[in-house]
C-alpha cells in the first residue's frame, strides 16, 4: 500500500494542494462480524473514521489516513502477531479490533457511498449531482475552499452554496461516475458520497416526452381516494383546476368544479390553481418522483373559480368577502355532508390593515365559525399569510419579512394563517454560477410576510410554516430560480406536465394536504382540532432559533417575536397522528358557557372547565431534576363584530375570549381555582395578572392574543409531576358587553391539546397512563 501512498501524494501535489496529503483506506469484516469502528481512529495522529456501513452480513469502514500514517496499522498488525504487552503487563493485541478485519485496500467510489445502493450511478458514463460530505478537520473554511478548487480542476461543476454541521460540511457537485472515481485520489478529504436529491429545475428542464414518461411511471405507483362524503376534500378558492392533467383527473370529478361568475368559465387559464391542485394531493413532486414508494392518497380535491387572473386580486375593486361566501356555499350545496378543508391563497395587493380586521377577513371568521347557522357547521378554513413580491426585498431578507406585513385575509382570527420557509438552498442551473441561496436551510423564506408591524393587542400570525421555497442573488440583485422552488402540475398538460410553485401560495397548498391527512386518520375530529393538532405539531428549526433568539437565555418577547415571524415553526405529520414511549399528546374536544345574564343584570362570566391531567406521577417524580417538556394548544373559534372602534372597550371585535393556565407546584386545587378566578378578573379590567409563571416560553401576557394560543413549559419533571390540573376560563368579549344584541347565553366549543415530552429519556409515559382518563368538571368562576 505504500507505493499507493506515494502516488497519492504526486497526485495531490501536482493538483496545488499544499498540505492534508492522505489516502482513504477501506476496511472489510468478515462475515457477521462488527468491525470495532472506534479503534481504527487516532485523531491524534489525524486518522479519521468517515463512514462506515453495512452491505449483506459484512461490515465496511472507511478511514482517512495522512500520508506518513501507516505505519500506525502496520504496528497495529505487528503487536497482534508478537504479542507484545504495555508497562502493566498487559497485551498491546489490538485483538478486538484485528480479529474483525478480513481485508484492507485503498478506499473506491463505492467505499464512500453511503446512500441506497439502488442509485448507485449504473454506467461510469452517467453524470448527475452528488451529495458531497467533507470532514471539517482544523480549518472549516479550508476545507471548502480547498476542495472547491481542487474539485473545479478535475471539471466538476459545483452548486453554490453549502450546508455547515459540527462535524461535516456538504456540498453539491456535478459530474460523472467516471470522473469521479478518477478523482478520488486528489479529491482525498470525502467522507462520503451519495446522490443529491433531484431539484424541480430537473423535473422543470425536461421535455415534454421525458416529463410523460416520469407521470407514467408516478402513476403507476399511486392509490387515489375513491368518491364518497366520508373521503376528505381539500376545496382550493383559486384560478381553477383543469382536470384533464392525468394526475389531477383521478382526485375530482366535474361535478365538483364551481365558479363564483359563470362568465369565466370553471378551468384554469392561468395556472395558480391547478399547480396548487398538485401540491394538495401529493405535496412536492420532486420528492415524489425521486422516489419509488407506492402513495396512498386518502383524500380528494375539489375547486371553486374565486379568481380569472393569477395570484392577488384583480385591478378593479370586488366585494371579496361576498365572492368568498358565494364560493365557500357552491360545494356545499352540491355535496352538503362532506367532510373538507377549504384552501385560499388569494391576497390583497397591500398590508394596510397591519392585523386590524377587515369586511373579508371578518368574513372567514365568520365562516370558520358558521355563524349563520348558530355554529353547527364550522368549517377550517387555511389561508396563505401572501407574499413579499419585490425582488430588491427578498435579497435583504429576514429584515424586509420584518417590514412587510401579512396581507388581507390572513389576518383573521379563525383561519389557519400560513406562511413560508425553506430548506431549499441547492441551485443546480447550469447558468447560475455566480448566484447564492438568500435563505440558508431551514430560515424564513425571502417571500413570507409576518405580523412584526402590527399592533401588539392583534393574534400572532403566521400560525406555522411550510416549504415555499428561496431565491438567489449575486452583485446585482435576486431572483427566483426553478431549483428553489417546488415541483407540480402544469394546467395545460399538452404542453408541459410540471411546472413550479413557490412562496406562500405553495406553502399554503401543503398545510391543507396535511390537514387532509389527519382528516383522513381521524375522521371524527372537529375543526378546531385539526387545525389545533397542525400548530401543536410544529417546532422551530435551527435557524429559526439562531436567527430570531439571539440572546444566550431568550426572553417571552424574543419568543414572541420568533412566533410573529415564523408562527409557532414547522408542523410535523407524524407529531401530529402518533404518540411515542416518549412523547404523550393528550385531546380534548370540550365546550363550555363564558356569560350568564340574571334578569336585567349586567352578565358576567359563567364557567371555567378544568381537566384534571393523567400524569403518570411515580414516572416523572423519579426522573427528579430531569428537564421535561409540557406544550399546551388551546384553539377555538371566535364569533366576529369588525367595526373601527376602540378593541379594548365593550366593542370588542371577538365574541369571547378563551384563556389557558396550569396549577403551579405547592399550589393548592382552591388556590389554583382562586388564582384562575382573579386573572378572569384581570382580564375584564385590563390589569395585568401577577405572579407570571416563568417557565413557559412565551407567557401569558402574549399567547393570548386571537383565538389560537401555544406555549411550552420547561422545568424539572419533579415539578411537572405536580402541575396535574389545567383551566380553560373564559375572557371578555361582545357576547357580554353588547346585551341587545343577546348571545350572552351561547355555548364556546373548544379543543385543548396537551403534551409532555421527556427527551432522551426511556420511560414508558404512554404505558404509565393508558388506562388512565381525563376527566373534566365544569365549576362557576
């Protein structure tokens, strides 16, 4: 091996690398047995592990050795054979490590290919974009900037770009097997290797024929839902659907295409909806043709004509939410006892009303919470919060989301508000070497609007983000690229079979698929459950944290500020349908009377519920010190009064309010109920409530704003153990106030959603409390 060393090294010098010389080194076990992975590393020495994987009954590592090293393995073999012992007289064997090791040679492609055998490339001739990791070693920007150059020598084509981990730095290159292999001795600090996600540029670029043949092959790995009012529908109010794309025909049936004006027709012109139509049923299609698992689509589309024109409204001025509530009525008149999910990403073109309610937004509030028909049909509603259209703002992005404010509806209480992030960071046009992603992975999308601008009294919105995609920039200026955005279908498919969505429009598009797909799992759940398990299942990604938590130990007002930015973060389907050993989500569908009016008195507030909580007590005591998570959402629907005058007096715009809080530790049940009492107070007289609770994130005095509240507590299990009762209390609102109008006496659904998350640690929680039942007692306040 020693001469290959020496090669190695004429190879790497005469490509200008100036130090790091080395060589990979693959290690083989014999069958059925584990290679000691640990022992082949000496950092010291700059011997480094950088994979190791099993392929059938043996077990491979691959190693970087720096040239002048060997000799370390070599005396490793040595001292095995003479059995030599250190100064306390024990073997110096490396038995453990040499009896697993059949067989050393130098490292190939396939030694650092750590993803699916499947998409190993089959041809040498075959190029694609390979998954780059490289080892950061001493020097992190070295290791770029070296392997860039040696990498852009040997005629690889590199995407701008990278994503940066403790231990490993990834990169995007493009070339062929052949080229690579070849290459391997120069470009000698890969730890591994796989094969890049295709991007929608990919799918976009192709034609129209290879496009056919892809559709092909998708639909013959795809189940769709059969046509029943028991199947969920995502109703989208955009431009149309032109059902007659092969992939969107199966979902939706001509009878389930409406139009609000007859005049337009009921297909789409543009293409906003049909694209959207794609994100609904299947979410991204890059992943999905990617990818070669059978789909089962448990849901089905429906469409109404809200728009003839793309994205915000049309130039001349319309009675929106008159059009939304002839649109919301065609479907369910045609199929009045199906269960749906209505999907609007339409927008003004201004943010004007900086939270305030307006005629439209106060008509999806009261469409979420049928107000017509005295609650008995209320309806979830998800609405894009619209979008930063300014290219010069998306490359000053985070701080002009901060600026631009969400855009009429969105601001509307009930409505599930949606705004965009992105992990989409790779730019794979051959034409765009000199651009850079905006948006690292994981950040705020350069296109997502916030509620940063509004007044503090107005909701936190958005309420969750979704992937709608980034842009790019150089010296001159941005722009949105194909590879930076999401693949989907094209609305004229004689032409083109996919074409690209982005911002806001497509994040929304994919809330409402999940919203289907719990629909779909939980066919019982109300309204407000849904979009209540949505936001319970979202978390903030690191860059979210790092970008809007700048301080060691963040305040509530930071958490604030990182919830009106990037609502409560990114949902999570699987969070949202299952509990794990560890992780223990708790529903709770109730309802209960906030006002009671005697004679001509004055109302005032009636009942306050409270659930007293399962926790399996012995289970977290016993954890003691140990830091546990309990996160509480509580969602309902408000009835809405929009008018210009002042929120906080007896012309409130929310019918009620719904207010959440847990027993403290040594606190007492009639201590508890009397501090519930006094904050109900508090809440009528405008004071602010006392003795703060400081282990919740965002605190009291900002989750309670609109009709959607989140919050997590940390603290010690020993504690939480002790915080086993919760209060749902009722807040002022018009139904109190404004007698003459008599709701006084109304009924407030809610649904409550509790969670305790104890990480990394095994203890059955979800066996601890299984038998176990809520219960609720409803008391006067």
């Amino acid at each position: 091996m020693k001469p290959a060393f020496s090669t190695a090294r004429q190879l790497q010098e005469n490509a200008g690398l100036e130090s790091g010389f080395g060589l990979q080194v693959e290690f083989e076990s014999f069958p059925e047995i584990e290679i000691a992975f640990d022992s082949l590393a000496r950092e010291r020495s700059g011997i480094e592990l950088l994979n190791a994987r099993h392929d059938g009954q043996r077990t491979y590592a691959t190693v970087f050795v720096p040239d002048g090293k060997l000799a370390h393995f070599e005396n490793v073999i040595q001292d095995y054979i003479d059995e030599k012992k250190d100064r306390a007289g024990r073997l110096r064997d490396h038995q453990k490590l040499v009896n697993t090791i059949r067989q050393i040679r130098l490292a190939t492609l396939h030694a650092l290919w750590t993803d699916d055998p499947e998409v190993f490339p089959d041809t040498d001739d075959e190029s694609f974009w390979w998954e780059v990791w490289l080892p950061v070693r001493e020097d992190r920007i070295a290791s770029v900037v070296t392997f860039r150059r040696l990498a852009e020598m040997q005629g690889f084509q590199i995407a701008p770009g990278e994503l940066n981990f403790p231990e490993r730095i990834v990169l995007i290159i493009h070339g062929s097997a052949e080229q690579m292999a070849r290459s391997i001795m120069t470009l000698n600090s890969i730890a591994e290797l796989r094969r890049a996600k295709e991007t929608a540029y990919f799918f976009d670029d192709s034609p129209l024929e290879e496009q056919a043949d892809w559709l092909e092959e998708l639909m013959e790995r795809c189940r769709f839902a059969e046509e029943s009012d028991d199947t969920p529908h995502v109703c989208l109010l955009d431009t149309g659907i032109n059902n007659g794309h092969p992939f969107i025909g199966p979902a939706i049936t001509s009878r389930d295409l409406h139009t609000v004006n007859p005049a337009w027709g009921k297909n789409d012109d543009h293409g906003h909806g049909t694209a959207l139509a794609g994100l609904s049923l299947v979410g991204d299609l890059t992943d999905t043709l990617d990818s070669s698992e059978q789909i089962e689509i448990g849901h089905r589309l429906e469409s109404v004509k809200l728009l003839s024109t793309n994205g915000d409204n049309p130039g001349e001025s319309k009675h929106h939410g008159y059009l939304t509530i002839e649109a919301v009525a065609r479907p369910e008149v045609t199929a009045p006892n199906r269960r749906r999910v209505f999907s609007m990403a339409v927008t003004a073109r201004d943010n004007r009303d900086r939270g305030r309610p307006s005629a439209w937004s106060a008509t999806l509030d009261r469409l979420a919470a049928d107000a017509e028909g005295d609650a008995t049909n209320p309806r979830l509603i998800i609405v894009s919060a619209g979008n930063i259209s300014d290219p010069n703002a998306w490359a000053q992005c985070p701080h002009s989301n901060s600026s631009d404010g969400i855009h009429d509806p969105a601001q509307a209480w009930n409505a599930l508000t949606v705004g965009a992030y992105t992990e989409l960071v790779h730019i794979t046009e051959p034409d765009a070497a000199g651009y850079l992603p905006i948006a690292p992975a994981g950040g705020l999308s350069p296109f997502s609007t916030t509620s940063c601008t509004w007044q503090p009294h107005w909701p936190l919105k958005p309420d969750v983000v979704f992937e709608g995609g980034n842009a790019a920039k150089d010296e001159i200026g941005a722009v949105w690229m194909p590879s930076l955005c999401l693949l989907t279908t094209h609305h004229l498919p004689t032409e083109r079979m996919f074409t690209t969505a982005n911002a806001t429009s497509a994040a929304t598009a994919l809330a409402s698929r999940m919203a289907a797909q719990i629909m779909t799992v939980y066919p019982e759940l109300k309204p407000e459950t849904v979009r209540g398990l949505i936001v319970h299942s979202a978390d903030w990604t690191d860059a979210m944290r790092s970008t809007f938590l700048t301080s060691p130990r963040p305040s509530k007002s930071e958490y604030t500020q990182l919830v009106r930015h990037c609502g409560y973060g990114v949902p999570n389907l699987h969070r949202a349908l299952w509990s794990v050993s560890n992780s223990l989500t708790l529903i709770v569908e109730s309802s209960l009377h906030p006002f009671q009016r005697h004679g001509q008195a004055q109302p005032k507030l009636r009942d306050m519920n409270l659930h007293q909580l399962p926790w399996p007590l012995e289970e977290l005591e016993s954890l003691g010190e140990t830091q546990v998570e309990m996160r509480v959402t509580l969602s309902y629907f408000i009835e809405p009064n929009p008018s210009e005058r002042w929120i906080r007096t007896r012309y409130r715009y929310e019918s009620h309010g719904l207010r959440f809080d847990v027993k403290r530790p040594y606190e007492s049940g009639d201590d508890f109920r009397s501090r519930i009492n006094a904050a109900a107070r508090d809440e009528e007289t405008g004071s602010r409530s006392r003795g703060e609770d400081s282990g919740w994130l965002i605190g009291p005095q900002n989750r309670h704003k609109g009709a959607l509240h989140s919050d997590i507590w940390k603290g010690a299990a020993a504690d939480l153990a002790s915080r086993g009762i919760l209060a749902v209390y009722p807040a002022l609102g018009w139904w109190k106030t404004r007698t003459r109008l008599e709701r006084y006496d109304r009924m407030a659904r809610y649904s409550l959603i509790v969670s305790i998350h104890a990480p990394e640690i095994e203890v059955e929680l979800y066996n601890a409390i299984k038998n176990k039942i809520s219960v609720q007692s409803v008391v006067d306040v």
